[in-house]
C-alpha cells in the first residue's frame, strides 16, 4: 500500500510552511525597541549587529543575590567577566526580577543595600538598566540614596582610555588588543580599565559565535564555546539564540533546551520571550519546545503570555502530531481556533493542515471538507491527492479516481493513485461494469508509465470478461514491467487460451522453479470448479447444460470424499501426499512415469493420501525443455514529459553503441534448482524435488512464513492493521452470488465493454468526458463503496459524478475536482445537531458474541480507543447491532471525535456499520477453470 | 576475487548453517566495547572538513563518456543484464543499479532503456516493488534468491529519479517513486533509539529473525542516493537516514583500526559484529567511504579510520580482519585502489595519481564499477583533483 505513505509529502511541505510562518513572524516584530537598546551615555561604545530578530537587551539583569556573588569573585583580566548571577544556566523559575516591589525593608544602622547589580549597570553605562535598579533599590529601602560615586569606578582606567575606546566601538579588536599589549609594555604598571577589559573579552565571543553561526560553521562554533568556556550568562541574547539553535541543529538538544530556559527565566521582555519560543519551535522538536511554552505567565483571565502566538503554536503541534512527534491529539478548543483561523485565511496550506490533521485522525469526512476548502484557496496537487485518499477513505472509489486523473499530470502521486484505484476494480474477479472511456484512458495512462501494475489491471478484466486475445496483450506489456507471479500466470492462462501454445510452454518452462503456480498449469489438482463463465458464454444452451450437469455430478462426488490438497497443491495439515516416496530431480516426462508407476506410499497418515494423484502426461517436447531463463519481454513507455529535460539532456547518446554479448551460451539445465523464498513446486506432489538453491537449501520455502514484515517497519505496522481490519479483498458487489451462479456471471460478462487492446491507447489521454449511464451497474452489494452515505446527498455519487464531469465549465483540475464535489454540502449542518452525550457506563451489551462484550468492557474502562478498535474488528465480519453502534458514537465523543459521532448518531437506521478502512492490493486471481 | 558481495544475503538460518564464523569475536567485540567511549582515532589530529553536501543532478555528470562506451561494451549485454565477471557471469540488482546511474551520468538514454528493461523483465519478481537479488544465466529459473538486497533496490530508484529529472520522463519517476517508498515501508526502522536503521534485505535481517538482529551492512547507506530520493518520496526521512548512517558509523569501529565489520549487530543499542559472519572490513565496506565522499558529507570523524586504512600502506588497498587489525587480503585490482585515491583527495585535496585516472581493461566487474564511480565523485565534486 504505497499509498499509505503518500500524505506525508505535505506534511513535510506544510511543515516547512510552519517553520517559514515562524520566521515570517519574527521578521514583522524586527520594529521592537528595546530596552537597553538606547544609546548609552557617550562614548557610544556598544555597536550593535544588524539583527533580524528583536534587538533586546545586551546583558540581562541580575538578581540582586547573583550580584552579590558577583562582587566577592576577582574578574580577570581578558577573561569574560562572570556576569551577575552566573552560577549556572538554569536559575529557577523566574523569581529573582521584580518580585520584591514596595517591600519596604529596613536596614539595619549602617548597613547599607545591596547595590551591586546598580555599579555593574553603571559600569557598563547602561543608563537605562541603573535607572531601572535604582527604583527597584528605592521601593525596596525607601529613603535610601543613589551614591555619589556611582559612576566612579565605572570611568577607572582614565580619560586617557579613549583612544582604546574608539577602536572598540570601530570592532577593530585586533587593533585594540595590539595598542594594549603596546600600552602594557610602554607603561610598566598600567592596566586597561575592568571595563574595557571586559566588554572587550565579551565582544571577542560574540563576533566569534556569530561569524561562525552566520556562516553555517556549527561544529566550529561549538569546538570554540567548548574550548574557550563560554559563559552563557555573560551572553546577549543573539548570542544565546545562535549557541541554542547551534545546539539543537547538533542534536544536544538538552543543551539547546537549557538555554531557551535560561532566557526565559531572565528575561522580562514579552518580545524576546515569544521570540525565544519560536525560535526553539524553529530548531526543535515540539515535544522539547513544550516545557518552555509551558514556562509562559498565565494571567488572572486564563491568557497565556504567548497567546499573541497561539496559532504558531498550534501550528507546530499540528505539524508535530503529523510526524508522529505528537502521541496526543491537539485538545478541542485549541484545534476550534486554529480552525477559525485557517477558515479565514487565504493560504491554502492553513487549511490544507487541518485537512491532514483530520486524515490523520481518520476523520475522513472532515478532511474532506477541509481538503475541498484548500482546494477552493488554490492548492495544489498535493492538496487534492490528500482530498483524493479522504475520498478514498470514504469509500467513494469513482470520486477518487477522477480526482487522481484530473491531478496526474502535476503529482505523480496522483497519477500512481489513479493506477492503483481502478486497479482494484479492474481485478476483481466478476469484473464490474467499467465504461468504455475509462478504461481507454485508463489505458492510455498505463502505457505512459510503463505501468505493470495498469497492464495487469486491464488484462484481468480483459481475460475475466473473455477478451482473451486483448488480454494476452496486455499481460505481455505486465511481463515486461512487472513480472511477478500472479501476472505470469495470467500472461500464461491467456496464451492458452490465445492458442498460443509454444508461448505457453515457454512461460511454464521458463518460470518452472520460481512460480509454483505457472507450473501448476500443467500439474493441476483435483478441485473442481464451477465451468467458466466465459466458455459458458460461448457454449450453445445443450453444451451449457452439459457442463454444468458435469460439475453438479462432480461437486457430489467431490463433498463425498475427504479433504483434497487445496488450490495452491500445498496439502492440507502440512501432509504430503507423497510420504515415502523418495525424493530426487526429475529429468523429464518419463522419470515422471518411472516414479509415479514404480513408487508407492507406504506410510499414510490419511485415506485420502494412501492414493497419490494420478500424474498427468507430460509431453516431452513441452515439459521439461531447457529454456534460456531470461524473460525477453520489453515495452517501452509512451511516457509523456513532466516537466522540462535536463539541458544537456540534448547532447545525450541517441543510438545504441556497443554492448557486450551474452557471455553464457548453454547448456540450460532442465532440472529447476532451489529458490530461496519460493515454495514447493507442484509436481513434488509425485515425488520430485529440485536441485539444491545456490545457498545451498534444499528444502522449499513456507511462502506464507518467508515474508514476514521485519519488526519496526511501517509494512509491520500496516500488517498488524490490516489484520484488525478487512483482512481480504472486496470481491465486488453481488460477486458472492455471481460465483454461486455461473450462467448469470455468464450473462453479466457478455455485457462488459471491450478492453482496448495496448495499441488502441495511443495519442494524448482523454480528458473529463460524459459517462453514459452504465447497463450493467451492479447495485450496491455488500462492497464496503456502498457502507457510508452522507447524510445530505441523496443521490448517488455515481449519478453526481456523471452530472459533475459533464460540466463544460470543468477545464482546470481545481475547476473539475470542485465541480465533481459539488454535492458536498456544508458542514454547518451537521454542526447544528446537538449530539447525545455520552454516559460514563454503556448499558450491557446485547452482543452475545466476544467481540461485542469486550468493546463494551473496554468503554467502561475507558478505554475507548481499544472499544473503537474491537468495534472495527468486530464489523469485519458481521454486522452491528444498535447497542454496539451506540457504543462506538459514545467512544467517539470521549475521544472528541465529534464529527465521527455525528456520522454515526445519522446513520443508526443503516443496516450497515461503518467503513472504517480497506485498500488492499488485488489479490491473485484465481482462474475460474484451467 | 571479490568475495561475494552479497553472499550472505541469505536467510538467517541458511547463515548459521554456512561456514563463515568469525575466529576471534570476542576480541572484536571487546573492542567494539572500548571503541564506544571516546575514541582515539588513528594518529591523525582531528581536522575540521570544509565538504559541500549539495545534492547535485548526476545526469550528464560523467565528463569521460569513452570510459562509459568501454564499460558497457564489456559488461553489459545487449539485452541489458550486467555481469559479474568474477562471479560465475552472475547478475544482481546492485549491479544492475550501478550500470543504470553511469548510463544517466553518462546520458545515455538507450542503454538505460536497455539495462532498466532487462531489470523490471527479470528482477521485479516479487510480490511487491523490490527487487529479487540475485541472477544467474545457468540455472533454471533464472532468479536464484527470492529475497531483496536494499542497496540494490536503492540504487535503482536513484538511478530512475535521475532518469527522471534528466530526460523528464514521468514513466521513470513513477518507477522510482514505487521502489522508494517500497524501501521505505519495508526496509527502514524509522523509530529506533539509534535513529533510522536500513536493514539490508526484508528477510533474514530484522530483530524477529536473528538472535542478534537488526543486522546492518553500513555499506548499504549509500548517501548519495538518499538525498535525490526525496525527489521522488519526500515523505521519507532520508536526511534522518544520512545522519543516522554517519553516527552508526561513528559508533561501529572495532578492533585497533577502528574499522567496522561488514555486518554490525545492532541489537539493544549494544553494537557490535555480527554473529556468523566474518569480522571482517572488506568488499563491501570499502564503499563507505566512496558512498561519503560522493554525497560530500561526513565529518572528520567519519573519515578518520579509513583515511588511516588508506595512510598505512600509501593507497595499497587490503581487506582487514577488524580484531587483529591484520590484513587478510590484498585487493590488488586498480578499481579498489581509486577508493584509497578518492579519500586522500577529499581530505587532502591530493590529486588522483595519473595510474587511477582511467579504469583497467584488466579489472573485473566489482573493482571496474567502483573505479568509475569514484572518477564520477571525484568530476562532480573534487574537480580539483583531476588538475595536474
């Protein structure tokens, strides 16, 4: 099910649309001013860097405890002076700033504050930050005074200093360093001033950091912060930004997260609060920007301080959530916002992610309207492939196959969706009615793409409507692209019945050792099957009834005789009816004889295998033949370009040159060896078996066991699925009761269209045309197309779509895929409906079966996920009675699936459950008769 | 001879049959123990590597087409199958994925036409998009292994999106779309705590099926690939594949070369070489680096050890026995020997010596192959090895 997969393109796509949002959104906030941005006193000695980001401040405040410490440690000279308060990253949750206002404490006689953090500002010259400190001091201790020498010690290091100044506020930092080493050695005793020495340490690291985190050298960056003990308390907040998305572009997430802490916990201001978050929702996984969005002041009135960034957020967890970053689903109201926001946005990918949201939560019916919705604001293919599979997922097959023909040209997800939808149909056994149109360009795209998995499609329903000539056909261009077993089969099926006996022979003997089934053509088993339809089709009415009197009489014979081997000749019970023969390779038709004429069982285990099949007669010349083992079938594509070539494309090779010969030229042997993976092949019913596998096996493979999906794949995660889910192939509506009646599946199939056979399909492929109203649509059966119906259209999808394509306005894809969905009403409708509320017990269940006790067990222990899933279980095999059907609209509305439930609640009258997911690939036909 | 590559691609159990036991494995498991803390790493300084992971359009790449032309007319058919010559004339789905991407960097269209049509005619088998492994022109049936090989797979679907996106054939692009998500469905666990693992094929290989699985062979990352597939399946993490291949390399080093083993157990976070099979760098491994440099990624680290298995016999190229350090062969063709030259000219910008310029008639298919795509790396990224 490659498909499965496909939705997550947006998802990416989308993704980076959040990422871009974010930054979008930084950008428009680069007008902030900040505090401590201001000039300071003259000299102007801080030059800020352009900055994309809010500007906030330098140096953040310390509290008045880190300045404290900050006063008993010795600053070195050319070391970054620890700054106030650096004692660590992580200084606790945002206490230390403003929490003492109007305390009015008293100081003891002689004791003085604590105006440590007040010298630091003023050392620094930031004016605006002493002022700030200042009143702080002063709600604090009111009648203390400013000191006079505030500024003092600020100026040590002398007028005499501006020279050096200069070069700093000019980042001639080299410069600087050399005119101090020069002043050093000229002035024996001299030292630069503590402030010089330490804005210049701190200006050295930061243009350091930043030149390597503007150049995209992180590793370099980090190799640097880690050599030269960087103090991220002694950091701006560009610098904290680069050092944390450093980290977290590195993977140290941990690293990266105490950082955005640190700011948070420091830092007062609302704009570089929000933008520290997006900035981690930028670099981060979302599950690790959560602890910081969580560390946000929540007002009196319930409002986050990161509200005014709220759709960001949601964004992000959407988008987590999609990449499975997110086990929980986005809480209601939180999700009804987001919703109001991409309702009245005019980019398509808000709503298209809600879209996704949807279809990831398997509310088909919701993504749909959101998918229509983004499709309405101009989104492009991957919106409708997304809209395409919500429709698909509703069972609405003959939507999702113009949708994906209408967007095959721009996405070729579309166009493999458009392939693997009719495909289905195209397989089934008592082929439905396919018009005539459909399948031409079903045809016509096939060949485009070279596609085995179209010419398989088409061949089957060629051959299941008795198109024998046509099949054969299309089964060679399937040979040719996709050779697997069920396709050479029926490659070979249709050249006998094509009378083309030497091809027949040559697949059989080509294939002897790979595919059982092939070679079961020559060594068929005893089931009787009904006659088939199509030779029914062609027979007068006395040989009709002369055939299906024979297979009356034997379908007596047959139930009064124990179990036979089943279709595929691998025994029931694991048995072999060949038990006691000796083993050995067969060497042709006549070793076939000897052993079957000469070997008898000696040790049955059952009656029935006490008497081997008889062998069928070979005939020498047919098989075995030694047969060159490559398959030569070739086809191109009439592959139409998408896009532009490649300029040098032109000046490519354009006729074959030289190439080597065969390097084998015989003998072939006539005797299959081992394949790895493959299983028993038929005539080992009679005794033989094969020569040892070129690894040395010499027994067959288990083909049900040798395909286990390895553990952790998605193909593991699908099977286990699968498993709670359909579990088979939908065979088509009334195929059950066709199949009991072959004279009437004759009838039916009289009136199939023909295929066109692979040269018809030529030219540009049909667009949208006008669907005559089928002669021999099948009514809605028991195939799941026909489970769900909504609530507010009454007539049949297909009669819309017919109606719908005929539109000649349908010109663009969006044009078509909009006209075809024009049944959909709008939602409000169903929003309207007050829905039950759910008890927090569900009555006992009338159920008598397991199934239906366990979901009503698991509801009560709220397990409603697990109810939903028995309930799915449960529906594959029969139908839901009103008490279980109430269980699961219950279970939905727990789960907030409100929408789901409302489907459910509207369709309590159906006789059917609700579809919840099939999309098989076709099984292996079986032939009706070999 | 080249061992064969892929001999041991066989079911779990047929490989605890097989002869192939590693002499001395707790000595490379001890190793593989030490080699997971900190990691002293040749004698080599670490250096900071300046490589450019750009992913670049391999159509039309190849600037020495008469390399191409010779290639083809001795290892390719006329019908399009590839052969190894060193191994009883054989085919293989990695064999057939090579000759495709050196038929697109040589643009030449009808030859992809003609090996992409023998590879779907034969190879695509199995009941899903892979492809079986293995063929040989003299047994019946043709296909001798059911199973997949993943780097088989992966290189047929590079080879397709670049066919793709250099002729604008959307047939092509489909193809390869399927083959990748099909990689991606079946052969990638995504979600594991050493980041997303590759298993080699979809049977034999995985946690369920061997006492020590998931098994990996490093070698089957090939880096290259991953960031042209989102081309076609961008839904797939295979950025998250590269990095996860580089750390798992820095991870899996052994013995005193700290080289990995062809196949690494990487079960329960415990790495080490896999049970039963040689512990051995050789055939296969010796495409690690060839894969990192022409991808441009990797960082010094990644490097270290093959730059000093390249260093310690100046470019001789030898198969290593990882716990003794000792070298167990010597790979003597010039094919294996462009490798040596690759790595010295992506850390040391040294110029491809004139002997490496142009492949050997001489070699066989295996060295013959890697040789030209190591030219193929070195014209698309370290043009300025090929100055005199």
């Amino acid at each position: 099910m490659p498909q499965k997969l496909t939705a997550r393109r947006l998802l990416l796509s989308i993704s980076a649309a959040a990422l871009f949002s974010a930054h979008a959104a930084l950008a428009q906030q680069g007008t902030f001013i900040i505090e401590g941005m201001t000039p300071s006193q003259p000299p102007a000695r801080e030059t800020a860097p352009p900055r994309a980001a809010p500007a906030p401040s330098l140096d953040r405040p310390p509290s008045p405890l880190s300045a404290l410490e900050l006063s008993k440690r010795p600053v070195s000279p050319l070391q970054p002076a620890p700054a106030p308060g650096a004692t660590g990253l992580v200084l606790g949750g945002g206490s230390g700033i403003g929490s003492a206002a109007s305390l009015g404490l008293q100081l003891a006689p002689g004791e003085g504050p604590d105006d440590s953090a007040l010298r630091y500002y003023a050392s620094l010259n930031q004016t605006n930050r002493v002022q700030t400190e200042i009143r702080r001091l002063q709600r604090l201790y009111p009648g203390w005074e400013v000191p006079n020498d505030l500024y003092n010690q600020a100026k040590a290091g002398g007028e005499d200093e501006q020279a050096l100044w200069d070069l700093f506020a000019a980042d001639q930092l080299d410069d600087l360093r050399a005119a101090i080493d020069q002043r050093i050695r000229a002035e024996p005793g001299w030292q630069p001033s503590a402030e010089l020495t330490q804005k210049l340490a701190r200006k050295t690291v930061r243009n350091k950091v930043m030149s390597l985190y503007g150049t995209g050298k992180l590793q370099d960056l980090l190799d640097y912060i880690k050599k030269d003990g960087f103090n991220a308390e002694d950091a701006d907040i560009d610098v904290l930004w680069a050092v944390a998305e450093t980290f977290a572009k590195t993977r140290q997430t941990q690293d990266a997260v105490q950082i955005y802490k640190s700011i948070l916990t420091l830092n007062r201001e609302s704009d570089v609060r929000i933008a520290t978050i997006q900035k981690a929702m930028a670099s981060m996984r979302m599950n690790d920007v959560e602890p910081l969005i969580a560390m946000g002041a929540v007002s009196a009135d319930g409002k986050s301080e990161f509200a005014a960034i709220q759709t960001d957020i949601t964004r992000a967890r959407i988008s987590a959530f999609l990449h499975d970053e997110r086990p929980t689903e986005i809480p209601a109201p939180e999700l009804k916002a987001f919703e109001d926001y991409a309702r009245g946005a005019s980019d398509p990918d808000q709503a298209g992610l809600v879209a996704w949201y949807y279809y990831k939560t398997k509310v088909f019916r919701e993504a749909l309207e959101w998918f229509k919705l983004a499709l309405e604001r101009g989104g492009d293919a991957m919106i409708a492939h997304g809209l395409a599979h919500s429709l698909r997922e509703l069972g609405m097959y003959r939507e999702t196959e113009e949708v994906a023909y209408a967007w095959r040209q721009p996405l070729i997800n579309n166009a493999i969706l458009f392939i693997d939808i009719l495909e289905r149909d195209l397989t089934k056994e008592i082929p439905p009615y396919i018009e005539p149109e459909r399948l031409f360009r079903y045809a016509q795209v096939t060949k485009d793409l070279a596609s085995g998995e179209g010419a398989q499609g088409l061949a089957w329903y060629a051959y299941n409507s008795c198109q024998y000539d046509v099949a054969y056909e299309w089964f060679q261009r399937a040979a040719a692209w996709l050779p697997k077993e069920a396709t050479v089969y029926g490659l070979a099926l249709s050249a006998r019945k094509a009378k083309r006996s030497r091809e027949f022979i040559e697949l059989v003997n080509r294939y002897d050792g790979l595919f059982p089934k092939v070679v079961g053509l020559l060594f068929p088993d005893r089931t009787v099957r009904p006659p088939a339809a199509c030779d029914l089709l062609t027979a007068s009415p006395k040989q009709r009834q002369q055939m299906m009197s024979a297979y009356y009489a034997a379908q007596n014979g047959y139930q009064q005789q124990p179990q036979l081997p089943s279709q595929s000749g691998r025994p029931a019970n694991g048995l072999r009816p060949t038990i006691g023969l000796p083993r050995q390779a067969y060497g042709g038709p006549q070793s076939y004889q000897q052993n079957y004429q000469t070997s008898a069982p000696q040790a049955p285990y059952t009656p029935w295998a006490m008497r081997p099949e008889p062998m069928p007669k070979l005939n020498p010349n047919e098989f075995p033949i030694a047969m060159n083992p490559e398959n030569p079938l070739r086809f191109a594509s009439t592959g139409k370009l998408l896009g532009k070539p490649m300029p040098i494309a032109a000046n490519g090779t354009v006729t074959l040159t030289q190439m080597a010969p065969e390097y084998y030229r015989g003998p072939q042997p006539l005797v299959a060896q081992r394949v790895p993976g493959v299983g028993p092949m038929p005539y080992e019913r009679y005794g033989f078996t094969l020569l040892a596998g070129w690894n040395g096996t010499t027994s067959a493979s288990d083909p049900h066991n040798a395909e286990t999906a390895p553990a952790g794949t998605l193909w593991a995660t699908e099977q286990a699925a699968d498993a709670r889910s359909t579990g088979g192939v939908s065979r088509g509506a009334g195929a059950d009761a066709m199949r009991q009646d072959p004279e009437a599946a004759a009838a039916a199939l009289g009136q199939l269209p023909r295929v066109p056979p692979p040269n018809a399909a030529m030219g540009n492929a049909m667009q949208f045309m006008q669907m005559p109203a089928p002669t021999q649509q099948q009514g809605p059966g028991p195939g799941r197309q026909s489970r769900l119906r909504f609530d507010h259209s009454p007539v049949s999808t297909i009669e819309t779509t017919s109606v719908a394509m005929s539109s000649p306005n349908a010109s663009s894809p969006t044009a078509q895929t909009l006209s075809l969905l024009a049944f959909l009403k709008p939602k409000q409708l169903l929003d309207t409906e007050p829905l039950p509320s759910a008890p927090s017990r569900a009555p006992l269940a009338k159920a008598t079966d397991d199934l239906g006790r366990e979901a009503a067990g698991r509801y009560n222990d709220q397990q409603y996920q697990a109810a939903l899933d028995v309930l799915d279980r449960r529906a594959e095999t029969m139908p839901e009675p009103i008490d279980l059907r109430l269980i699961r609209g219950w279970a939905l509305i727990k789960l907030g699936r409100d929408g789901d439930a409302r489907q459910v609640f509207g369709s309590l009258d159906s006789k059917q459950p609700l579809a919840s997911r099939e999309f098989t690939t076709p099984a292996i036909i079986d032939e009706g008769s070999p | 001879m080249r061992a064969l590559k892929a001999a041991t691609l066989r079911h779990a159990t047929a490989m605890v049959a097989a002869v192939l036991v590693c002499t001395s494995l707790t000595q490379a498991q001890t190793a593989a123990q030490t080699a997971q803390g900190s990691v002293p790493i040749g004698a080599e300084t670490r250096r900071l590597l300046t490589l450019d992971a750009k992913p670049i359009a391999l159509g039309g790449a190849l600037k020495t087409p008469q390399y191409w032309q010779a290639y083809k007319a001795r290892f390719i058919t006329n019908t399009g199958r590839v052969i190894d010559t060193a191994n009883d004339l054989i085919s293989h789905s990695e064999g057939q994925g090579y000759a495709m991407l050196l038929a697109v960097a040589a643009n030449d269209r009808p030859a992809f036409d003609r090996i992409w049509g023998w590879t779907r005619a034969n190879l695509m088998v199995r009941d899903d998009q892979l492809m079986a492994w293995r063929w040989s022109p003299n047994h019946r049936p043709g296909v001798s292994d059911m199973n997949n090989a993943s780097d088989g797979d992966i290189l047929v679907a590079w080879a397709l999106t670049e066919a793709g996106e250099l002729w604008a054939d959307v047939a092509y692009r489909v193809a390869a779309r399927r083959i990748a998500v099909e990689v991606g469905r079946k052969l990638i666990l995504f979600k594991t705590k050493q980041g997303a693992l590759l298993l080699p094929a979809v049977t034999g290989f995985a946690a369920g099926e061997r006492a020590d699985g998931p098994v990996l062979n490093l070698s089957y990352y090939v880096f290259p690939a991953f960031a042209r597939l989102s081309l076609v399946a961008p839904e797939l993490d295979w950025n998250g594949l590269i990095q996860s291949g580089l750390d798992l390399l820095k991870s899996a080093r052994f013995g005193p070369q700290n080289l990995p083993t062809e196949w690494i157990s990487f079960r329960e976070n415990e790495i080490r070489p896999a049970d039963g099979f040689p512990a051995q760098f050789s055939y296969n491994s010796i495409r690690i680096p060839l894969y990192m440099a022409w991808a441009g990624v990797g960082e010094w680290d990644n490097y270290a050890p093959f730059y000093a298995w390249v260093n310690r016999k100046r470019g001789a190229i030898s198969a290593v026995e990882v716990s003794s350090g000792r070298d167990t062969e010597t790979l003597s063709e010039a094919g294996y020997s462009s490798i040596g030259a690759l790595v010295m000219c992506t850390l040391d910008q040294t110029a491809i010596p004139a002997s490496l310029r142009a492949p050997r008639d001489a070699d066989n298919y295996y060295p013959a192959t890697l040789h030209l795509m190591a030219l193929l790396a070195v014209q698309m990224r370290y043009g300025s090895c090929l100055r005199n």
